[in-house]
C-alpha cells in the first residue's frame, strides 16, 4: 500500500529521508488532500530506471520478433564459424 503524506510533514527533513529509506518505494505528498509530488529515495528510483528500461529492451526485441527482424541464432553461428574458420 503507498505512503500518503501531508506536505507539512517535509518540514523535518531527517524524518522524512528516514521514512523514505524504511518504505523503499515512491512516498506521494499531498497539498490540500490532493496529489502534488512523489519522492523516493535515490536506490529506488535507480531501480525504477533500470526495470523500465530494461521492459523498454524486452518490448523492442518481442517487436523485432513479432516483425521478423531476427535470425535464427544457430545459423548466424555457422556462418560465422564458417567466415572465420572457427
């Protein structure tokens, strides 16, 4: 379940890296009981960089797939063994 916090609670800063540390996921803020912002601590937000990224890559390469843009692996392995004498 997400963290929901007042803004008034950003005012004790080493609370709040304390708290966004212990929940290691995004903490929303809100401004007048609405949405305004979301901090995360620098770990999880890394994470989420490279999970997205990398659902990037698998999306493109089911694409090339789903396209024919791909070789079989054991054929692009024996031409190349047969090029280079390997």
């Amino acid at each position: 379940m997400p963290k929901i916090i007042p803004i008034k609670e950003l005012k004790d800063t080493a609370k709040l890296s304390n708290m966004v540390h212990e929940v290691a996921e995004p903490i929303y803020i809100t401004k007048n009981g609405y949405d305004d912002m979301v901090i995360m601590s620098s770990d999880v937000y890394d994470r989420r960089l490279f999970l997205s990224d990398l659902y990037e890559k698998l999306d493109e390469a089911e694409n090339a797939v789903a396209n024919g843009e791909v070789k079989d692996f054991s054929l692009v392995m024996e031409n190349l063994r047969n090029r280079y004498g390997l």
